[in-house]
C-alpha cells in the first residue's frame, strides 16, 4: 500500500489509481495545510463582517439573492446537502467513489475554496480508513459540478446517508462509528465547497482512460493473434510506411504488431500467398493508431482537471478576493470523454470484423467455418460473432455526443449545462463493451491458430496464446460460451497479458 502527500498541484493519473484501486493511503503537505487555513480566516473574517459573497452568506443557484444570516449559515449547509442528495440508480463502483474522494481532497488542498482543515481531514480520514459513501450513479448535469452524487458523499461525513465499510453496507453514522471518525457539522461555504466540482466525472473518466489506454494495447496484441491465424502480409507494418504519414499512434500501433509478430512462422509476406489483406488487418496500425492518439488527448486533459479548482466561488487569499465564477462547468472534459467513447469504440469495431473473417468461410483463408471442425452438428463460434456484434452496434449509441445536449436548471440561472458525467459514464460502457469484443477475438484467434495449425507463433503472440491456453483449452465439440468468454475477459481485466508481453518484447505502445 502506497502513501501519497497531497497539494493539489502534482495528482498523476497513476497515484489516483493505487488510491483508488490498491487502497493507497494519502495525506496533506505543510503548504497545502497553510493555503487552506489562510483561506478558511478570509471566509471566517468575511462572515464576521456580513460581507455579501455568493454561498458564503447567500444562498444557492436562484437563491443567490437571499441573504444568509450568520445564525443560518450552518443549517444553510446542511440542508444543501440533504437537498442535494438527489442522485438515483445502482451506486457507482467502489474505486470510483474513492476516486471521487481523493480528487475532491486534492481540489480543497489547494487552497482556493475556504473549507476548514478539520472537515477536509475527516474526508481523508474516511478515504484512508475505507469509508466509502454510497453514491448513486446518476443525477447530475455537469453544472454546477457533480452537486447530486458529491452530496451523497458529504451525507456521510454528517452522519447519515450510507456507506460501506470492510465490505458491508450500512448507515453512514454506524461506518463513521466503526471506523473511529467524528461525524461532524458544516459551517459557512463548507457545503458547497465539497459539492460544486467536478471529480464524479472526472473520476469516472479517468478510470476508464488508464482502462483504455491498457486496451489499446490489449487490442494490438489481439490482433496480432488473428494476424497470425489468418496468415496476414507483414508488409503493411513496415515502419517505413507509416513514418512518411508521421502519426504517432500509427508509428507505434505499427511497432508494436512487428515486435509481437517477431519470428512468426504463420504470418506472410505480399506476393506470397495473396498481394494485400483486407482492411481491418492491414490498416490496424491507422485504426488503433488513431484511437490511442485521443487516448493521449483525453489523458492530457484528465490529468489537468484532476489538479485542477472547481467550486465556486473562489478565494483568492493573497487579493482579498471571492470571485464566483464558472470552474465548476464540466465542459473542458464532458468533449474529451465523448471522443473517448468514438476511440474505444473503434477499436471495438475493427475487432469484430476481424472476428466476423475468422468465422466466415468465404474470408477465412480455408479454416472451417465458424470454427469448428463438425459444423452442423457443431455451431462453434457462430454465435459468438453474434454478440459481438451487438455490443459494437450498442457502442454505436453510446457513441452519440453528451455534450452536444444541454437542458437549462435553477430557473434558468444554470441555462447551459455540461451533462460531463453522462459522457464519463458512457465511455466506460463502452470500454467494458470493448473488453468483452476483444476476449471474444483472441478466443477466435486462438481457435484457429489450432484449426490451422501452428507452425510457430512470434515472439509475443506466443506469449499470450499460451496465456490463455493455460485456462482455456481449445473448443472441440459446442460449450456454454460465455463462460468461456467470461474466462478471457478476466485475462484481459487481470492485465497479465499485456504484462507478459511486454516482459518479452519490451514496452508496448
């Protein structure tokens, strides 16, 4: 288990995932503790004084015109988050809920959002003793922020709401008490400053970027698979070739088949048995190319609004300042998650048409059809080209923009609106879509690498069809299917493959 200090300035996407997935532990730097209590004093002083700020002694949305007196401002707080509390649906993963945490850490740790030090130590507390709120998964628009599903978070740090803890789920005051943490009671501007953000999104996001990134490697290395079972030309990943275009994603995707196909003694040259192969293998290195280069985008901007200040409004300590502005728009990742679902879902779309040549006689290069050496009697992986369809044309859906929708809220003060979570939230049905799509090829692929016989695989397919193997053994006569799928799937879940593969060859791109 892994410590990390907090400052709200250096979060990388890998430390957010050991907090997030191995239980890494997390802490605040002496800076990040001074910033905050300068600007807790300016908020104290600003209440002393009756000063009118936006959420400090106002009230919220619409309400902006409705002073808030100094003996109001801790029920205002608390009934913001009861009020919020709105979210609907299964609750989001655990990861992601303590993704949300961390991320909600790092933003307040900056210094720039006026909440005490003592409530911002009680959500470390909770994240780093494994008190995880229930948080539905759905209800918010991306504006202001994620204020549904981070309400339910603070619920929890009030004594109610739910949460889990050491697996079981409970009330939120019974997981405060098990694990030793004081509930406590919010004070001015202490509500909104947990609330208005947008880390629901931008932890549903970047799980699914570090989750893509990984796949796009995974897909390389399925393809590379059917390349081999379909004794594929060589040729069209020749480094030359791809380096007169000059796409970095394309150099690399091209790199990588090379090095997995290494001293493959199934893959072919042109001219040798036919000129040029189709174009879901021939032109893998453009497809996959091209989706990791928005995978590298996406990153870019994930990385930025993981560190970045959200709420609203802003204190600006060194100024004197609470500016109310509009960080909490979710507009500058909501486009980036869209076209992180456009990405993964070309990576599935070529997977399942080079599944769809394995199965079909007419395209398979002389493999029996569908797989199976007794059709008929046999369906062998017929059906299995089915699924995979019907996942690929369900990304085709989800494909469709969030960003592009937007209904106004608050009366129309919050007249556009991001609806970011959304396009977090369906980017990350594609990706498990994907996953499954890929599973189901490097099935086929292996499959027909033993219908063909195997005159010697490369130097990393071999790697990976021997991974699987070792679990899966070949189809002979029909099996449930998806139990067999559901075994793939964990191997491209557990990462291994990717890990040995790159162990033999070197990294993958």
């Amino acid at each position: 288990m892994k410590h990390f200090f907090i400052d709200g300035n250096n979060l990388t996407l890998e430390q957010f995932i050991e907090v997030s997935r191995n239980f890494g532990t997390v802490e605040l730097t002496k800076e990040s503790i001074e910033k905050v209590n300068k600007a807790r004093a300016l908020v104290d002083r600003y209440v002393a004084e009756g000063k009118v700020v936006y959420g400090i002694t106002t009230g919220f949305g619409k309400f902006s015109d409705v002073t808030i007196t100094g003996d109001e401002t801790v029920k205002l707080q608390r009934n913001l988050i009861k009020s919020h509390s709105c979210g609907v649906g299964n609750p989001l993963d655990e990861e992601i809920v303590r993704g949300i945490m961390v991320l909600r850490v790092n933003a307040l740790s900056k210094g720039y959002s006026g909440i005490r030090l003592s409530t911002l130590e009680t959500l470390i507390e909770m994240l780093n003793k494994g008190v995880h709120p229930i948080v539905p998964e759905k209800g918010s628009l991306g504006s202001s922020g994620d204020l549904a599903p981070l309400s339910h978070m603070v619920l929890v740090m009030l004594g109610e709401g739910e949460a889990k803890y050491k697996g079981a789920r409970m009330t939120g005051k019974e997981a405060m008490d098990r694990a030793g943490i004081p509930t406590i009671e919010l004070t001015s501007k202490e509500g909104l400053a947990l609330i208005n953000g947008t880390q629901v999104m931008t932890s549903i996001g970047a799980h699914t970027i570090y989750d893509a990134i990984n796949l796009s490697k995974t897909a390389d290395i399925a393809a590379a698979l059917t390349v081999e079972a379909l004794n594929g030309i060589t040729d069209a990943y020749d480094y030359k070739v791809h380096q007169v275009r000059g796409q970095e994603g394309q150099i690399n995707t091209a790199w990588n088949l090379l090095n997995i196909l290494a001293e493959s003694k199934n893959t072919t040259k042109q001219g040798q048995i036919r000129v040029q192969d189709a174009y879901s293998l021939r032109c893998i290195p453009q497809v996959h190319g091209a989706s990791k280069d928005c995978f590298k985008f996406v990153r870019e901007k994930v990385e930025i609004e993981m560190n970045a200040a959200t709420d609203n409004p802003l204190i600006f300590v060194d100024e004197e300042e609470v500016i109310s502005g509009g960080n909490f728009h979710g507009q500058p990742i909501a486009l980036p998650f869209d076209f992180l679902g456009i990405g993964l879902s070309e990576l599935g779309n070529l997977s399942e048409r080079r599944l769809e040549r394995l199965v079909n006689p007419a395209l398979s290069n002389g493999l029996p059809a569908f797989l199976t050496r007794h059709g008929g009697v046999n369906s062998g992986f017929m059906i299995v080209q089915y699924a995979a369809a019907a996942l690929v044309s369900e990304n085709k859906i989800l494909a469709h923009p969030a960003s592009v929708d937007s209904i106004p809220s608050s009366a129309n003060q919050e007249d556009h609106v991001s609806m970011g979570t959304i396009a977090a939230r369906k980017a990350r049905e594609i990706m498990e879509n994907i996953r499954k799509v890929l599973a189901m090829e490097i099935l086929g692929a292996c499959q027909a690498i033993d219908l063909r016989g195997n005159k010697g695989l490369g130097l990393g397919s071999k790697v990976a069809y021997d991974i699987v193997r070792e679990k899966i053994s070949a189809i002979d006569e029909d099996r449930v299917m998806n139990l067999e799928i559901n075994k793939c799937e964990d191997i491209i879940k557990s990462n291994l493959i990717v890990e040995m593969v790159q162990e033999k060859i070197g990294s993958l791109y």
